[in-house]
C-alpha cells in the first residue's frame, strides 16, 4: 500500500517536469537519424549488404540503430539522466527532509525512485524501437516485421539496464547538483568502450556495458545483458537500500 | 509511561570531532509549546533532526510518546507533523498538489487538505504554483503539510524566519492557538528571545550544543529577580563598611549590588548617609530577560 502510494506520488511529481520532453526529444531523434540513414544509404547500398550477408532490412536497421548512431553505448547515459531528473525533485527544495520525517519506511522511499527510473528508462527503450518500426514501414523493408526479434531486443535492453538504473538510482540520491551522475555515467560510458577495445574480457564486469550486448546481432550474446543486468542491478539495490536507511538526512 | 511527549538521554551529535549538540536532556510536557531557544549555530536544528530520525544520534537517546524512537520509527511518526528549516516544497505544483502528496503518504482522506488550508489562510490560493508564493506563503503552507494529519505533536524548526513583522505576527497566533484549538504540544525553535517569551510556556535554551536552561517561561523569569543598585563614593569603603554591617554585596564597576531581600532601599541609604558616604544613585533593578538570556549563554559557554 506504502509502495503504491508512493509510486503515485512519485508520478505526481514529475507533472509538466523536463524528464516528459526528454522522453519526447531523445526518441524523436533516433527516429529521425534513422529516418535519414534508411532514406540516404538504403537503397543504394545497405540493401545490398542486406543480400550478402543473407539477413534481413529489420535486423540490418536494428543493427544500425544500437551500434551505428551508438543507442546500445548511450542507453545507460540516458537512464542516468532519467535517474538525475527523477531525483532532483527532492533536492530542489530540500524536499528529502519532509519526505523522510513523514511515517513512510525508508527503503520503501528509495525503491519507489527505482521504479520510476525504470518506469520511464523502459518508455524511452520502447519509443526507440517504435521509432525503428515506424522508419522500416516507410522504407518499405520488403522483409514482413519480425516482431519477436524486436520485442527481445526491448527486453534484453531492459534487463541490461538495471544495473546502471540501480547504481545511479543511489548515485543521484547522494548528489545535490544532478549534473555529477550524469557526468559519471558519460565518464562510464566512455570508460567502458575504451575497455571493451582494449580488455574485452574485462567489459563484462562494468554495469555501464550491459545494455550494449541486448541486440542479439553478431557475436553478442544477451544473456550478458540479462545476468549481468540482473546481478548488478540486485547487488548495487541492495546496497543502496542499506546505506539509505542509515544515511544523515542534512 | 513518562509525563514527556519528548524526552532525550545525553542526546550526542559528533560532525567529526565537532559536537554540535552535547548530552542534552530535552523534556517537553504534553500541551505545552516548548520554545527551544539558542543563537544560530547553537544546534537546534541538528536536535531537531535527530528526533524525527533524519540524523543518527552519535550517542544518547530519544523517545517519543515514552516510546525510543528508533525502534518506532513509523508509529512514532504518524503522530508527528514537522517543518525543519526552510519549508520544503514542489516549486512547480501548487499548494493544494504540495498538500496531496503528504496526504496520500499519510492515507488521509481529501477534505483534509481544505481542512489545514483553511487553517493557514491559504485557501484562496490553493490552486496557484507554489513557487510564486511569498516567503510567509510558503512557510503557511510548510505549516499546514505538517498540520496534516491531526499530530499530537508538532515540531517548527525557526517558522518565522525570514517573515516580515506581521507574518511573524500571524505565524505566532496561529501556534499559540494550536494547543487550546487541537490540544497538539508544539516544539518551536527560534533565535530570537522576544518570539519564544510570547508564545512559549516552556523554554530550552542551547548554546555551542549544551542545554544550558530548561524550565517555564515564569522560571526564566524569575531569575530577573529584582537587585537594588548603589552608586556611591568612595565606592569600595562603602562595599566595605556594608560588609562590616552584616550585607553582602557585589561590586560591579562603580555600582554595589545588593538582593532586595536584604534589606529596604531607606534603610540602606541612611545607613551609608550617616556614615559620611556619598549616594550618587540608589535604584531597584530588575534584569530583563534579554540579560538573562545573555548571562545563562554565557555561562554555559564557560562551563
Ligand atoms: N552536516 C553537518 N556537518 C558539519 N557540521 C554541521 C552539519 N550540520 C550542522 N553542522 C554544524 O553544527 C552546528 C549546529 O548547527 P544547527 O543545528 O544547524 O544550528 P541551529 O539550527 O541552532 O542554527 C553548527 O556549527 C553547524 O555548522
Ligand atoms: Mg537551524
């Protein structure tokens, strides 16, 4: 009960905030640069590369999206500024204070702010592949729509982000100005394709990285995006819970 | 069960080494409005957010409704409603939204809200984003979020800073109604001496993180105690020869000091006439409260 009326809380205060323009921009975006890449190169010479490697226009524009335009490396700077925007309400006006004086169980508190990050990290992830849908019909891609293909992809994306939804679910409760998290995470993301070049044995043990293997194209394997997503995402809530609850409300 | 609402044991708070409030014993009696009275920096507020649990205590105990807060956390806090500091508040919706949020937290129904807001006087503006509220608006509407709900007890971190005169004014009113109307016991905090001496029954008065009074209003009072003042030539003979006469008195400056208990200004001044001294002044003082205050900090400075 706590936790539902937390949740509703929670949506009520993000009522006309910046978080439901970025969720419009971020997709309309990636629609668009994939609207042009399709309108430019498809015809011409993805097509073709479409008939060599025996694949089909949905899993090449799938591809392009996650590692062309770099959606599967961006994806977790995104949920770190959906977690930022999330929490920023309660710092804005020294709001923690009154929240948490209230009879409400810690934990509970910082469980709800995880939920809406992954409340609107998933909105984003499937606006996204809506937006890849959308551009496969005008392209007319001769191929029919390969919905399962599509809906793992969303999936795995979701499953691969919980860690990073986890890490700076508790990273923005510690940062009153809400650029550092996403500062950190830029850094992360960064980080992580430098590492995944140079120790790609190693990639495997940053949360910032798992998002990038949910395309199930290549050698990628979603699986890393869904156990790693997973473990992470337990072990850092977990964590963040426990530290939360002791925390100095100051 | 303790006859105190709010009761702490050598209540310790450490920022590093520093000890912002040290080994206090608050004790606040249910209906009373205990002001809790200390310059800035005294650690009113860090108390405060110790007895809500914001802060951990470094050492010592609160308990609440005789009960330690720390294992009735959400219990204890039902009956509490707070404002710590600045009033905390969601800029971009407005007095009434401010006030749902805090509502469905606390499970309470909807005309609850118009009830609190009635109470501040915000009613008329209730739909109006809170962020173009005035100072005394927001700081009503921090007042009605923590009326709500009915507490037996409300704790006011400083309501009235930043209020200009006749918001400080209508804040004050409304406090010191809040007993009588709602039989709630208020804990307010204040750096200014005049606010706590018309609104408290109670006082606390910290300094540099001691609890250096705690008592009535009357209490603080009396220890104004009326003193009559003498000047008079040459001033330490005269100190001398009331001494030699069975007086006590004090020398401060060029003025003895003696307790009016003692013995009767006439008295006193034939007594010092008669034996050649010269009485400049012969007055019967009483201490304001301003003095007091002054005097009782600095004693606890030095202790
Ligand atoms: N989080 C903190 N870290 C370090 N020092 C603090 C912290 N909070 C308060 N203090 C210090 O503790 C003392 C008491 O502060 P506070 O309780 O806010 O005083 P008051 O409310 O009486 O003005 C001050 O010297 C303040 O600087
Ligand atoms: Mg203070």
């Amino acid at each position: 009960m706590t936790m539902i009326n937390l949740l509703r809380t929670d949506f009520m205060k993000q009522k006309g905030g910046f978080i439901w323009l970025f969720l419009l921009i971020i997709p309309l975006g990636t629609t668009a640069a994939m609207f042009l890449d399709m309108y430019l190169r498809y015809e011409d010479y993805l097509y073709q590369k479409v008939q060599q490697q025996g694949t089909t226009s949905w899993h090449l524009l799938l591809g392009e999206n996650h590692f062309v335009l770099g959606w599967g490396a961006f994806l977790p700077v995104f949920v770190a500024v959906i977690a930022a925007l999330v929490h920023h309400v309660e710092f804005k006006q020294q709001s923690w204070k009154s929240l948490l004086s209230l009879p409400v169980p810690r934990g509970s508190v910082f469980i709800s702010k995880f939920f809406m990050i992954l409340l609107f990290s998933s909105l984003l992830i499937m606006l996204n592949t809506l937006g890849l849908v959308l551009v496969g019909k005008l392209s007319g891609f001769p191929e029919g729509f390969t919905f399962e293909f599509y809906s793992s992809y969303v999936l795995y994306q979701f499953l691969g982000i919980l860690g990073v939804a986890a890490l700076h679910n508790w990273l923005s409760s510690c940062f009153k100005n809400a650029v550092y998290p996403v500062v950190i995470a830029f850094v992360g993301m960064i980080a992580t394709s430098i590492v995944r070049l140079s120790f790609p044995e190693k990639v495997k043990f940053i949360p910032y990285s798992y998002a990038y293997y949910a395309d199930g194209l290549k050698e990628n394997d979603p699986m890393v995006a869904l156990y790693g997503g997973l473990i992470a995402g337990i072990l850092i809530l977990v964590f963040g819970i426990i530290e939360f609850k002791k925390r100095d409300i100051v | 069960m303790s006859d105190y609402l709010i009761e702490t044991n050598q209540l310790t708070k450490k920022f590093g080494n520093f000890k912002a409030v040290d080994s206090i014993d608050l004790k606040v009696k249910k209906g009373s409005i205990y002001g809790f009275l200390g310059p800035n920096g005294a650690g009113k507020s860090t108390t405060i957010r110790m007895l809500l649990g914001l802060i951990q205590p470094t050492s010592g105990r609160v308990n609440l409704f005789g009960k330690p807060l720390k294992s009735n956390r959400i219990p204890i806090l039902k009956r509490v409603g707070s404002m710590v500091e600045y009033p905390s508040y969601y800029g971009h919706l407005t007095a009434y939204e401010n006030l749902n949020t805090t509502r469905i937290l606390l499970g309470l129904e909807a005309k609850e809200i118009d009830k609190v807001l009635e109470i501040v006087r915000l009613t008329e503006v209730k739909n109006k984003a809170v962020k173009k509220f005035s100072m005394g608006m927001k700081q009503r509407l921090g007042i009605a979020n923590a009326l709500l709900g009915n507490p037996e007890l409300l704790i006011l971190d400083e309501p009235t800073n930043g209020l200009d005169p006749s918001g400080i004014h209508e804040i004050r009113d409304l406090i010191k109604s809040l007993p009588k109307k709602m039989g709630i016991t208020v804990l307010v905090s204040s750096h200014i001496l005049s606010e706590i001496d018309l609104l408290a029954t109670d006082v606390g008065i910290i300094t540099k993180g001691k609890l250096v009074f705690q008592g009535s209003l009357e209490e603080l009072h009396q220890r104004g105690k009326s003193q009559i003042a003498i000047e008079a030539n040459p001033v330490e003979d005269a100190a001398a020869h009331l001494i030699n006469n069975g007086f006590q008195p004090e020398i401060e400056g060029e003025t003895i000091y003696l307790q009016v208990g003692e013995a009767g200004p006439a008295v006193l001044n034939k007594e010092l006439v008669m034996n050649g001294f010269a009485v400049n002044k012969l007055a019967v003082e009483r201490k304001t409260l301003e003095d007091i205050f002054l005097e009782v900090t600095k004693e606890g400075a030095t202790a």
